[in-house]
C-alpha cells in the first residue's frame, strides 16, 4: 500500500513538473519586432544622351614591305670586271642609268672597228655597182635594143652589193650593241639588296651581277579575312580600274619607341584566295619609301600595321563593348529614372566598342557596368565628363568581329 502511494506522488510530481516548464516556454517565449522593408537605394550611374551621326570605318591590317620591282642584274657579254661603283654594295642606293660595273671593252671596241671597216668596203663595192650599172644601161641604149638583160644591166649584182652593206651595218650594230653592254645599269632608281662579284672577276654572259629593287614604290600584301572585306570598298579586277575609287592606307611602323606613319592607298586584289589561310590579299602602294625629304622610311622587310579606310555607316552610335547586355542590349534610362533595356542592331564589335544602330536621338543610354540589372531598376544618373568621341574612337576596327 505504502509502495503504490509513493508512485502516485512520484508521478504527480513529475507531471506538475512538465506543465510549470510548458508554461514557463510559453509565457516567457521572446516576442518578434516587426522590421519595414526598405526600398533598394538607387544604383549612381553615368549616361550619355544618343547624338546618332556619321562614321567612317578603318580596318586594320599587318604585312610587310616589300619591293613593287625586283630584278637581277645579269652580264650580257663575257669579259673581266675592271670597274664597280663605290655605291655597289648591299644597300647602296643608285639612280637610273648611272654605270655600276664596267666590263673589260678592248675586245668589243676592236670588234666595233672591224664591223665599221667592212661597212665601208660594203659602201665602197656599192657605189662601184651603181656605176657599173649606169654605164651598162647607157652601153644597153646604144645597142637600140628595147629587150634589156637583167644580168647585163647589173641588177642581180647592185642587189648583192645591197644586201652585203645591209649585213656589214648589222655587223656594226651588232658590235656597238655587245660594246654597250659592257656598261652595266639599272632602269631605275633603287637600291642593291646584295652583290655577287667584285672588281677583277671574270663573268660570262648570263651571269648574275647583283639583285636590285624600284626605290620609288613599295607594296605591302595586306591578309584580310571574309568579315573584315564586307567594311571595305576594294578594287576590283574585273571592273574598270579608271572609275574606281581606291582605298586610302595609313600605314605605321615602330622603331624602338618611335612610331612612324606614312600614307598610301590600295591599289589592287590579288586574283585568288590563298588556299592555306583563306584570307584574301590586298596589295598597298607607298610612294618614295626612301625619300630624304621624309623622316620615316620605310625598310623592305620591316613589319607595319596599316589602318584602311573603310566604308561610311549613317545614324550609328559608339558605344563601350561593355554597354552591350546579350549581345544585343543595351540600359537606357526613363524620365522617372528607371532602367529599361532597348534591343539595338550591331553592326559591329571590338573588344572595347560597339557600333550600334537602332537608338533614337536624345535617348539615355548607360555607359556604367551594372551588375544583374533589371527593367524598373532605380539609378542616380549623371552625364558622363567625357564625351563619347573620345572614348578610344580608333578600336572600331575590321580586325576584330
């Protein structure tokens, strides 16, 4: 009996137990503070008002410069070099006509008097069958016969004594021609890339004397991919090339830290696509590369970067590349200071810019990087200091798509 009472206040005890602690959490349980949500502050940007306007492309280009002409020069008679120009060296310049190697002519100059001498025994024999022939024409009358003899008029052997002076003059030019060429020039002005004799040598005909390059054109191949030939008004081959307009070129060079540009212009396409790279080539002319009056020429061989102009686009806007959202988006801002996206027409991308078409006059567009924007967003704008002009204007280029 005692041992049941003992159970009952046990559990009694244990029961009071649990309901004061149940209460205890229920009455003592911290209370929530309602918190008002506030409005997300409105994100500074700078924007610029669209002013849409005229833009001229260039698209830029590597190549190097090379000779428009390049020849050898090779001897035309055989004989000893007794002369060469002190200019006759490797990178010595010469003007047209001037003598850069003189072969030994005693032997040509001796050949030449022979050839004269018999032209004068040609003339003389000549004249003597002129004679002959007056006289038988005279001897042919007094005979009274109207039946005149070819051969007893001289006419086969006037004829002979014709031909034997037209082969003796042949001779003598012929000698004159070989003396000529014993004075070795150019055609033109240039320069000598490398020599392969010296004074003293023998040479025979055909062989070669030094490899020479046109002073007054260079060329520079330009590679220009599919993409890049859609921005650019090149000449055609099979069109009139009087009534086109060729593209003008500005071409720079970079010694040490100097930069050096000079101008030219396009003046034709290679006919085929080279089969290894696709590209298609472009051939720019530079006029006296080597002139004294300009302080940059231009070496042959020395890579250059050139910029062409390309064609004219109407009612486009530059915008920083990083202004475009999915390619084709762009964050203009509302009256009431709200983003709102705009789909915009690419014409084309660099990795700094874009040219875009497709914004209206006066629009505000966000020049800023925003982080996951989106329709609605609240912005503090401000213009942008600098106008839009001079944000690296020359990265719009054909090189880049």
């Amino acid at each position: 009996m005692a041992k049941s009472s003992q159970k009952i206040i046990v559990t009694a005890c244990v029961f009071f137990a649990g309901a004061l602690l149940i209460s205890a959490t229920y009455y003592f349980k911290p209370t929530q503070e309602r918190v008002l949500q506030q409005s997300p502050q409105a994100i500074e940007v700078s924007i610029v008002e669209a002013r849409p306007k005229t833009h001229q492309l260039t698209v830029v280009s590597q190549g190097t410069i090379s000779p428009k002409y390049e020849i050898d020069l090779i001897a035309q008679v055989s004989g000893r070099i007794e002369f060469v120009a002190p200019n006759f060296a490797n990178g010595g310049f010469f003007n047209s006509e001037e003598k850069l190697v003189q072969i030994e002519s005693i032997d040509y100059e001796l050949s030449l008097i022979t050839a004269e001498s018999a032209v004068a025994r040609a003339e003389e024999q000549l004249a003597i069958e002129r004679g002959r022939v007056k006289q038988a024409q005279r001897e042919w009358r007094e005979l009274g016969d109207k039946e005149a003899n070819e051969l007893f008029l001289r006419k086969p052997q006037l004829k002979a004594s014709k031909a034997a002076l037209a082969s003796a003059s042949a001779e003598r030019d012929r000698a004159q021609i070989q003396l000529d060429r014993t004075t070795i020039a150019a055609p033109f002005d240039g320069r000598i890339r490398s020599t392969l004799v010296h004074s003293g040598q023998f040479v025979s005909r055909g062989t070669p004397l030094a490899t020479i390059f046109s002073s007054n054109i260079a060329e520079i191949r330009l590679p220009l991919r599919d993409q890049q030939l859609q921005w650019l008004n090149l000449p055609s081959q099979s069109a009139n090339l009087n009534s086109q307009e060729f593209p003008d070129v500005s071409v720079k060079s970079t010694i040490g830290k100097v930069q050096h540009t000079r101008e030219g212009r396009i003046v034709r396409t290679e006919s085929s696509i080279d089969p290894q790279s696709r590209m298609t080539f472009a051939v720019a002319e530079i006029t006296e590369p080597f002139s004294e009056t300009n302080v940059s020429p231009l070496d042959i061989g020395r890579f250059v970067e050139a910029k062409i102009t390309g064609i004219i686009l109407n009612d486009v806007v530059i915008l920083p590349r990083h202004a475009l959202y999915k390619n084709n988006l762009v964050l203009t801002v509302t009256d009431e200071n709200t983003i709102v996206f705009a789909i915009v027409d690419v014409i084309k991308t660099s990795p700094e810019q874009a040219i875009v078409r497709g914004i209206a006059e006066g629009t505000r567009v966000v020049f800023s990087r925003i982080a996951n924007p989106y329709t609605g967003m609240s912005v503090s704008p401000s213009p942008l200091l600098e106008p839009i002009e001079k944000i690296k204007s020359d990265s719009i280029t054909g090189e880049l798509l």
